[in-house]
C-alpha cells in the first residue's frame, strides 16, 4: 500500500497535469472559432467570385472543352495533421480517402496523393497508397495562404504536365462544438452543372457589369479564384476539425484525471486516518505500559517496606 507522502506526490502530479489540459482544452476552443472565422470571412470573398464567374457565363454555353486524357489520372490531397492528441481525425479521413478513392475505379499507379501532415502520410502508406508528397500543417490562418500558393503551383503541374483531368480534395469539415465529418470536393473537373447554374442565376441588380478584357485569360483567373477558395476552405475546416479533435480529446483526459484524482484523495484520507489511529493506538499502548510499570513499581515498594524490621 502507497505511503500517505506517496499518495501525496501523486496527487501533485494529477494536479499539475490537470493543469495542462486545461489550458490545451481553452487553447483549442479559441483555436476552433479562429478557423471558424477564416471560414466565415471566405463567404462573401466566394460569392464575389461567382458573381464574375455569372457575368462570364452570361452569353457562353458551353465554356469548357471536353477533352479527356487517354489514361485517367487522378491527383488528391488528404488533409490530416501533424500534431498529436487528435484522437482518430488523421484514421477518419485516410480512410475516407482511400475508400473514395476506390469507387472512381482508376489504380494506385495512376494516382498523384499530396498528403497534409507526416501522420496521415504514414496512414496512406500503411493503406497502399504511395504518397507524392508531404506537406506540414499551418499552424494558424497566417499560415494558410502560403501553402495554398504552394499547392496551386502543384495543381498547375499536374494538369499540363502529368495530364492529370480529376482533382480531388479529402478534408474533415468542421460542424459545431466537437463534432466533424469526413467530405470529399471534387475541384476539377469543373462541374458544368453548378456553371450552368451561375449562367441562369438572376442578377441581384438592374445594372448589369461589362469587362473588356479577353474572354479565355479572364476565365481561367476567375477558375484560379475559385481553386484558391476551395483549398482555403479544405484547410480551415481540417484545422478547425483537428482542434475539435482536441478538444473532445481534452475533454475526455479531463474528466478520467478528476476521476483518478478523487479516487487519490479518498485513498489519501484513508490512508492519513490510519496513520492517525496507528500514532493514537501507539500512545495509548504506550501510557498503559508505562501505567503498567508505574503500577508494578509500587507493588514492588510495598512488599520491601513489609519485609523491614
């Protein structure tokens, strides 16, 4: 059985260590609504461009050529993380991706995988799935514009150079509190139905917008926009699901580390009172022995005064 100053030192330790997931616990709620926001602020950036994109598809048809490549290729990014004490967010979404994957019937030799964190590449890889290349994770939204720069460049590549016609993004879309679910969005190609649901959309005001520029370069940078608010919103959403990951993780250690610590703290008074009534029962056996002694003393005095002439 644990001494009452062991007990002691555990409890300390649980204390201490209830500390820390308290504060990642407030970390990742503040975390969740700073992604929140960024997600939030992409809105009306969005619907910016698909205002252009309507006024670019007022008079076309059918703006997107046809052209397929001879062996289907498939380029994908699945968002994970880095970072630990995600539960299974990086499980969910390698096995949503894998399973997805799957169902468009091109092989693994044909895919291009980008996998967002070192753990959901080791996922992929452990699935069958060769994984081109790694990117880390943002560690917040300052972050985010700069890797998804990096990944256009690599969408750009993939197209015109390795012919890559599907595009596909597998991310965890945050929901509320600490809930997410796996979603794929497919990016290219462009679905001609949502186009043609641009062209017919009704235009909010009687004056209607002109360009002048060339209608193809003007096309496709509205399509880059549109690419970029994609990927922004892939990884806002991933960051936002990790840290809700988090937090329900958090939440969980915080309620077994109050468990743990009540269970200590009852041993702990258990254990002092015994020590108590042990140093009681102590002094108790020890007065009655010293009474003991006192008392055999006198008896031993009296007998030599009645043997003295």
């Amino acid at each position: 059985m644990l001494t009452a100053e062991a007990l002691k030192r555990r409890i300390q330790s649980a204390q201490d260590l209830l500390g820390v997931v308290k504060t990642m616990k407030a970390l990742a709620a503040v975390s969740i609504r700073q992604y929140q926001r960024a997600v939030e602020s992409l809105g009306e950036y969005n619907r910016t461009v698909e205002m252009g994109l309507q006024v670019l598809l007022k008079d076309r048809r059918d703006p997107l050529s046809s052209s397929v490549s001879r062996v289907p290729r498939l380029g994908a990014i699945v968002f994970g993380t880095d970072q630990g004490l995600c539960g299974q967010l990086n499980n969910v979404i390698v096995q949503h991706a894998l399973e997805e994957m799957d169902k468009t019937g091109i092989p693994k030799e044909n895919r291009i995988v980008i996998a967002i964190g070192v753990k959901t590449a080791d996922l992929l890889e452990d699935g069958g799935q060769r994984v081109f290349e790694t990117l880390a994770t943002p560690g917040s939204t300052a972050g985010i514009t700069p890797m998804v720069q990096d990944i256009t460049l690599f969408l750009e590549t993939w197209r015109f150079r390795n012919l890559v016609e599907n595009m596909s993004l597998y991310y965890n879309e945050y929901l509320t509190g600490a809930n997410y679910r796996p979603r794929t969005l497919k990016l290219l190609p462009i679905d001609k139905e949502w186009l043609a649901g641009l062209r017919k959309r009704k235009w909010a005001s009687r004056t209607l917008p002109m360009f002048t520029m060339d209608w193809e370069p003007l096309f496709r940078a509205m399509i880059r926009e549109y690419l970029f608010v994609s990927l922004y919103q892939a990884f806002a959403n991933s960051l936002a699901s990790e840290n809700a990951s988090r937090l329900a993780a958090m939440q969980n250690a915080e309620k077994n580390i109050e468990e743990r610590l009540e269970e200590l703290n009852v041993q702990f008074h258990r254990q002092r009172q015994m020590t108590i009534t042990e140093e009681l029962l102590d002094i108790v056996s020890g007065f009655e022995a010293m009474k003991a002694v006192k008392v055999g003393d006198g008896s031993v005095a009296s007998r030599k005064g009645g043997t003295r002439p």
